[in-house]
C-alpha cells in the first residue's frame, strides 16, 4: 500500500487535519516571510550558494568516510605480497615467539640488499637469535646433538632437490660436469654477452638510426627499472633465505629432531605392539610366597587356604624346596609357593630370600607356642632392607599369621568357636608379643587355628583379597624393573662396538665375518 494511500484515511478526518493545519502553519509563514526578509536584505543568493557548498562539504565527507572504510576492507582482504619461509603449523606458541623474534631483525636487515658477503654472519645471527629465544632460558649456540644437525641437513637436502626438481629447467638433464664448466668459463661468456650485445647495437644503428636512438632511450629507462626491480628482488631473496634459515634452527633447538619421521613411526608402531601385547597377556597369576621357620604350619596353612589337603604336613621338615598349589583370591589366579623352613642356617635363608624378592605377596607364618623368633625378625627385615636399597622396587604386602593358636587356649575347642573372655586377652597377648618382636606396629598379625574345627581362616582369606590389588601392582613393578632395559646398557653396547670397530681400524684389521665363529 502507498504512502499516500495510507495518510488518506487519517486526513480525512476533520480533527487531525485540523491539528496538522496548526502546526504546519507557523512553520510555512516563517519560511515565506524568511525567504521574503532575504529577498529584501540581498542575501537570497548568498544563502542558496552556502547552502549548496554545505550540501558539497557533507558529500565529499562521506564520500571519504566510504573510500577509508573500503580501503581498509581492501587491505584487510588483500593477500601479502611478501614471499616467505614455509614454517611448520604444529609448532607451539614458545616457538613461533623464537622464529617472530628472528623475523623482526630479518626484516630490519633486509630493508635494503645486503652485500652477498654479509649474508653469511646476518644468518649466524638470526640462528644466535633463535637460540636465546628458544627454552625458558634460552640455550646456547651450539646447544644441540650432533644427529639432530645430521637429521637437518638431511631435512634441508631433500627440500632443496624438491624444490629444484620443480623449479629449475632441465635439472634432470644437466650433469654437474656441465655446471662446473660453466662456473670455470662464467668470465668468458660475461665478455661474450657484452661484446654480442655491443655488436647488437652498432648493427641496429646502421640499419636504422632513428630507431636506434628510440631503442636506447627506452633501454636507459628500462635498465633503470630493472636496477630498482634487481634490488628489491635481491632483498626479497635474502630475505627468504634468512627466514629458511631461521626455521631450520626453530625445528633444531625446540627438540623435534631428536627422532627422524621414520624413527617416529617406528616408535609409534612398538608402542601400538607393546600395547597390544599388553591388552593380550592379562597380569599374571598372583606369586604368595608362605615363608617361616620350620615347622610353623606354613603346609597347614596353605591346606587350609585350598580346602583341601595337597601340601604335605608332619612334624618334621616336609619341603626342602618351594612346592606351589594353585588356587584364587579375588578372583586373580593365584599360586601359593610352600617355602621351605628355616631353620637358621645360612644357605637357606638366602635361598628363601631370592624366592621371596620375587613374590607378589608374602604370607609369614610365626608358630603360637614357639617363643623364639629371632630368625624370624632377622628375616623379616633383612626382606625389607632389601626394598628399601631399591627405590626403584615396591615392596609386596607381608601379612604375618599367628598359627597353632589353639595349642595355647585351655579348653579348646569353645562351642561354635566363639573364644571367652580369658581365651580372647590370652590372644590378644599373643599378638601383641608378636609384633613387638618381629613386625612392629605395622604388622598387624592374624591368628588362626588351622586344625579341625579351623577359626579365623576366613579372616585371613579376607585379608588377603583386600591385598590382591597392591600385590598386582607389585608384580607389574616386578615385571618392568626384571624386563627392563635401560639407557645406560644400552650407551654402554654402543660404546663397545664403537670402540671395537675403532680398535679394529686403527689396529690395521677389520673384523671378518666369519671371526665369530672362530674359538679363541
């Protein structure tokens, strides 16, 4: 609907046209009798004329304000003219901080062409200057392996020969002979160039003189743009050279040439198998060592444990070697290994004590009515200062077991093996002895009756679950410090063949092959 379409209907009525009529009014009879006070001073003309300059001046700002806000659109979407080095997009923040600092002198110095024997200490520069910038306290100059600088100049190699092979005309075809000819004879064909060239233009100047002189009054101009177009080429090239060099030393300070791309992918590829064998070989079944003194119920104990009686017992040493029986805690696989006894005699104890540095969990068993326990304590910590030598190592959890505790109660067994008042303080006293002469305050013991009817067995089964996952954790810690190879075995095979084959050199002989083989 039009304007006036839509005005109609309010202006027909009387009231509103009435009210309009009012304002308008006023406002016309000032604008005539303004125009006619105009007319009559003389200044009608004078006022038409600002008004047309005042209407000019608005114009001509905002025609300015549109030129400023396209220029800047222009420029902000105008791509940079400058040509620049290519740098790597996974570098961190800290790194294109070192290559930007770098950058900033590039430009400084490339403002004007360099002399070409310049450029090599502006490009020691610029790598000194990455350097400072490079770590949280900077690094030195020469702060990098000597593999780190083989792997860049084998980096920069095959770059260069990528760019020449898609560059450079007939670098496939022209041999290095060829190129070390022209080098020798380059003053030569410099003379022949300027010679043919001043014979090019005598001949122009006898075939056509007028042309001639055209053609050296349009070469002096053209020679002089070519000159300003030279020069800024030149600090161009410089400057790409500059920035090339400024991000080989980016990539060799930041440490991402410790490992080549192949390197990497070997690595990558030994953790995905390392990986993937682990996801395939679950956590072996769970090492319990029962260690004590002979005769302490250790087979008893491991009866009692299975259920069933598979270790033999007597009253005489029965194992004279570790025997083991399988069974499950928590459901973890487990193998119960039935140390032998000792007995105090040197060769047993350590042979006991290179079976239990190897266990997964220790269960230690001190015999009730048995008063000494020296050999107990001596070999429990000597078990302990092993792990604390070795930092490296956890310790397996120890769990000593109090057992025969019915051969120290009157009256047993008590009615549904709940132990009275008196039988209660007279274990209560045994444990206490106990960990105040082998274990101390963190031994915690569990006694236990292992003979038919059996007391507190389920106690200690309990126990033990709630120590299956520190026992697990100590078998994986086993596992890696046993399998372990570390860095200095293997700097220390290197050395050797390094000095074997430098013996070998500077000897005079090389190793043959076949000199394995040989007996000596």
């Amino acid at each position: 609907m039009k304007l006036t379409e839509r005005l109609r209907p309010a202006l027909l009525r009387w009231d509103r046209l009435l009210a309009v009529t009012a304002l308008a009014l006023p406002l016309l009879v000032t604008m005539v009798a303004g125009f006619a006070w105009m007319v009559e001073r003389g200044w009608l003309i004078a006022f038409i004329v600002a008004s047309i300059g005042l209407g000019g001046v608005v114009s001509l700002i905002r025609m300015a304000i549109a030129w400023w806000r396209r220029r800047q659109s222009d420029d902000a979407a105008r791509p940079p003219t400058a040509l620049h080095a290519r740098i790597n997009p996974d570098w961190s923040a800290d790194e294109r901080k070192a290559f930007d600092a770098a950058r900033g002198f590039i430009d400084e110095k490339t403002a004007t062409p360099l002399p070409w024997e310049d450029l090599r200490p502006a490009a020691e520069e610029v790598v000194r200057r990455v350097a400072q910038a490079s770590g949280k306290h900077g690094k030195g100059l020469l702060n990098f392996t000597v593999p780190e600088a083989l792997l860049l100049i084998d980096r920069v190699s095959v770059r260069l020969r990528a760019d020449i092979r898609d560059h450079v005309p007939f670098a496939d075809s022209i041999s290095v002979g060829t190129l070390f000819w022209l080098w020798e004879h380059r003053e030569a064909a410099r003379r022949l160039k300027t010679h043919g060239h001043t014979a090019w233009r005598v001949f122009r100047a006898f075939k056509s003189l007028p042309v001639a002189i055209l053609r050296e009054i349009e070469g002096a101009i053209a020679e002089g743009h070519a000159s300003f177009i030279s020069n800024e080429g030149t600090a161009i090239v410089q400057g790409l050279l500059l920035e090339e060099v400024a991000a080989a030393a980016v990539e060799l300070y930041s440490g991402r040439l410790r490992f080549s791309d192949a390197e990497l992918l070997e690595l990558r590829l030994a953790a995905g198998e390392e990986d993937r064998a682990r996801l395939a070989a679950p956590d072996r079944p769970l090492r319990i060592a029962v260690s004590g003194q002979v005769s302490a119920g250790k087979s008893s104990l491991i009866n009692a444990l299975l259920g069933a009686d598979l270790a033999e017992t007597d009253v005489i040493p029965t194992t004279d070697r570790p025997q083991t029986y399988t069974t499950e805690f928590d459901g973890i696989a487990t193998m119960l290994l039935d140390m032998p006894g000792l007995d105090g005699s040197k060769r047993v104890a350590e042979a006991v004590h290179a079976d239990l540095r190897s266990a997964d969990m220790v269960l230690w068993t001190v015999r009730a009515n048995r008063p000494a326990r020296e050999i107990d304590r001596a070999a429990i910590e000597g078990f302990r200062a092993y792990f604390e030598q070795k930092p490296e190592r956890r310790m397996p959890p120890l769990i000593v077991v109090i057992t025969c505790i019915d051969e120290i109660l009157a009256g047993w067994p008590y009615p549904e093996n709940l132990l009275t008042d008196e039988a209660m303080a007279v274990v209560t006293d045994i444990v206490a002895a106990v960990s105040a002469d082998i274990g101390g305050a963190s031994a915690h013991p569990v006694p236990v009756v292992l003979t038919e009817p059996d007391w507190n067995v389920d106690r200690l089964r309990d126990r033990i679950d709630g120590q299956v996952s520190e026992a697990l954790m100590a078998q994986r810690n086993r596992l890696r410090v046993e399998t372990r190879t570390g860095g200095v075995r293997k700097e220390a095979s290197r050395a050797r063949r390094g000095l074997s084959q430098g013996f070998a050199i500077f000897g005079g002989t090389r190793p043959r092959p076949d000199d394995a083989g040989e007996g000596g």
